[in-house]
C-alpha cells in the first residue's frame, strides 16, 4: 500500500510537474525523441518498402536481413553506436546521438518489412485491372497500391513506434532525457515513489501509443 | 579506439558476465516456455480465455523493459525474482503465438484419423498435436531466446550482480570508457547468434521432415526493448 500511496503523492505533487525536470518536460522529450527517429525510419523504409513491394526486386534479400536486424538488442545496439558518437562529439556523443541513432536502426526494419508486405499483397488482378485501364506505373502505386497497404503501413509504424518508445526510455541510462530518466533516477536514489511514478508513466505512455494506431488502423478498415 | 590492456586483464570477468547472462536467460526462457505450454493447452479450446490471456501477454510485451524491472524493485528488491520475472513474462507472448499457431495449424483431418484410432484427448494432444507442431515451438523457442538474450543487459539497471554482459555497458558509461561499452554489447550480440545457431541445429535434428523456420516471421515486433 505504501508504495501505491507514494506513487500517487509523487504523481499528484505540483512541482513534478513544471521546470526542466517536470513530466511535461521529460514527456516532450520523449515525444521528441520518438518522432524524429520514427520521421527519419519512415522517410527511408517506406519508398524503399514501396519500391521492392512494386518490383519484387530484391525481396527477399531485403526481407530476409530486416528480420535479422529486428533481432538486434536495443541496449546493446547504443552500446555499439555509442563509441562512434563519442569520439565525433565528446559533449551530445555520450547522450542523446547513440540512442536516437538506434532508435532509427530499430524503427527502419518492422516499416520497411510491413510496407514491402502491404504493397506486395495486393491482388495482382487489381493491378493489371488498372494497367489495363491505361494508368502509368506510378499511378498503379498511388492510386491502387498504396491505398491499399494503408493498414499493413499502419502496423508496421505501430511495431516501430512502440519499439522506439521504448528505447527512447533506455536512452535515459545514457544521459539523454525523457520519462525514462525518473526510472533511472529513482532506482538510483531509491525514491519508490519517482521510480513507480515513473513505470506508471512509460507505461501509459507506451500502450497509448500502441491502442493509438490500432484505432487508427480500425478507422482505415472501415 | 579499443583499449586491448582492458580487455586482457578482464577475459575472467567477460566469462563470468557471459556465463551469468546465459544463465540468467535460460531461466527465463525454461520458465517462460512451461508456463506457456500450460497456458495454451489450457485456453486451446476456451477461445475466450486463450483470448484473454494473448491480449495481456500482448499488453506486458508493450511495456517497456526498463520500466518493468523497474517496476518491481519496490515489491521483491534488488533480487533475481526481480531480474527473471520481467524476462519471463516477455516470454509469454512469443511462446503462445508460436505455441497456438502450431497447434492451430495440425489438419483437421489427422485429428479425426487420431480420434478414429481410439486416441483419447490427452493422448491426441501429446503423442500427435505437440509433435506436430513442433516446428513452429521450436522456432518459438529461437526467437523468445534470441529476445531474452537482448533484454538480460537492461536488467544491469538492478546493479552490479545483475545484467550479465550488459554490466560492462553500465560500468562502462559511468567510466566513460567505449572499450567497456563495446565489450558488452559486442558479446552479448554474439552470444545470441551462437545460442540461435545451437537452436537451428537442435531443430534440424528434432523435426527433421520440417526446413527449418527464419527466426522472426511469426510475430510483428521483434524483441521488446
């Protein structure tokens, strides 16, 4: 009981909740953080996704080593780039550079992967239908292909993003900001009340951000 | 960039942070895959239940890592209960998705031939739908290892006895010191390849009549983080 008690005065305290270390600071941080890296994954892994899903080039190449990358471990991952960050730029190169470059690296593969899938699935009679109406490749992909990956998009930023948050939250072992800092903090000053309030952040944080693109991917489906 | 004196006098400490981590993870994939065996069997044919139980495994496997283990430290301490338990029910989701999906996938027609042979429940399920599904468990086992292996590091987060390699990653940051870092994750990286390779070896000579499965088709995210 105690520590739901602790929770909830640590959540409910007024001065957690403004200046530099405040949650909607730490939680802009991590929106941040998550929305950048994810911009740049989409930016990449999507034209690539529509590419290989349009022309069934290199897909299982492409498919076969993004399943392979998704293995790769978040922590270990910032653990690599870290050195590479750090020996570029001593100050930003030990905070936030290694965590937003993994968070990139991880967000890449389950957008790529999915969008591939998407595009490729579409039923082939559909797209010769519309070859056949006249329409220009590049018309086939807008206005056939595309809108019908909409929902296998969908799901594949879903992976990403949740994956993103959650690095986003190991970032915080290594100096970068975001509501992983009061779980860092608290366990290190044994403060259960930052520590759970913490949790109870990440946590909500991470499944809004999930049940968000499920109900957004019901709204396509419609 | 690599400070090899450092790595030199600490080949002790690297096997003992690489046995510890694959310790640490064995346990949790041991106990993670009998507690889902015994949660599919049990919802296989309550389809309520069996729902119920992938939407929370599905809900804990969204969760963060950090904030799991964290999570825990006010209730069972800075203990090993604390590091398994987050590691284990990160388990859950992959082995019942692969689990259910092999036993999904047994035709409806062997099951009829097994029931006409006089096999009772118990008996279908264990000496045909279990070998059956086989593949797809074993594949289950390749990625919830493979995952585990990756999540073992953050659980450096509970201190120095705990996080296996991912220690070195902690130790090293505090230090500011890359060969440390690196010498964590590196290994920790390597020690996953050689467990999922033993695996694709053990599934090969089980399930013979099956070409063995990639890692990672059966389910959306890969690890969680």
């Amino acid at each position: 009981m105690n520590i739901l008690t602790d929770t909830l005065a640590w959540l409910t305290d007024p001065s957690h909740w403004t200046g530099p270390a405040g949650i909607p600071t730490r939680l802009g941080e991590h929106l941040a953080l998550s929305g950048v890296s994810m911009a740049v994954a989409i930016a990449l892994a999507i034209p690539i996704g529509i590419y290989i899903g349009h022309t069934g080039r290199y897909a299982r190449l492409v498919v076969n080593s993004a399943n392979l990358w998704r293995a790769l471990p978040s922590l270990a991952l910032i653990g690599i780039v870290l050195p590479f960050t750090s020996a570029m730029d001593p100050q930003l190169g030990f905070k936030v550079y290694p965590t937003l470059v993994a968070m990139v690296v991880l967000a890449v593969p389950p957008v790529l992967v999915n969008t591939q899938a998407g595009i490729a699935g579409v039923d082939r009679d559909l797209v010769e239908a519309a070859r056949a109406m006249g329409m220009r490749e590049r018309q086939v992909v807008r206005q056939v292909e595309l809108p019908l990956a909409l929902p296998a998009l969908d799901s594949g930023i879903r992976s990403g993003a949740v994956q993103v948050v959650a690095t986003a939250t190991l970032g915080a072992i290594f100096g970068s900001g975001g509501l992983g800092r009061y779980l860092v903090e608290g366990v290190a000053q044994q403060d259960d009340g930052m520590t759970f309030g913490g949790v109870v952040l990440v946590a909500a944080l991470a499944l809004s951000v999930e049940a968000g693109f499920v109900l957004l991917q019901r709204g396509m489906k419609k | 960039m690599i400070d090899w004196a450092w790595v030199g006098d600490h080949l002790d400490d690297l096997a003992w942070r690489t046995l510890q981590h694959f310790l640490f993870a064995a346990i949790a994939v041991a106990v993670g895959f009998v507690l889902s065996l015994g949660f599919s069997i049990w919802s296989l044919r309550r389809p309520r239940l069996r729902a119920a139980l992938v939407t929370a495994s599905g809900v804990l496997y969204t969760i963060p890592s950090l904030a799991l283990f964290a999570a825990l430290i006010p209730v069972t301490g800075l203990s090993i209960v604390t590091a398994e338990v987050p590691l284990i029910l990160y388990t859950l989701l992959i082995f019942m998705r692969n689990i259910l999906a092999g036993l999904d996938a047994v035709a409806p027609d062997v099951l009829e031939a097994a029931d006409a042979m006089g096999y009772s429940g118990r008996a279908r399920l264990l000496r045909v739908e279990l070998p059956l599904a086989l593949p797809l468990v074993i594949g289950g086992v390749r990625l919830a290892s493979v995952s585990t292996i990756g999540l073992v590091t953050v659980s450096g987060i509970l201190g120095d006895r705990f996080g296996g390699l991912g220690f070195f990653i902690f130790e090293g940051y505090r230090h500011s010191f890359p060969t440390e870092i690196l010498f964590g994750a590196l290994p920790s990286i390597a020690l996953a390849i050689l467990v999922d390779l033993a695996l694709v070896a053990l599934q090969r000579r089980l399930t013979p009549w099956a070409a063995a499965q990639p890692a990672g088709g059966r389910i959306g995210p890969a690890g969680a983080s």
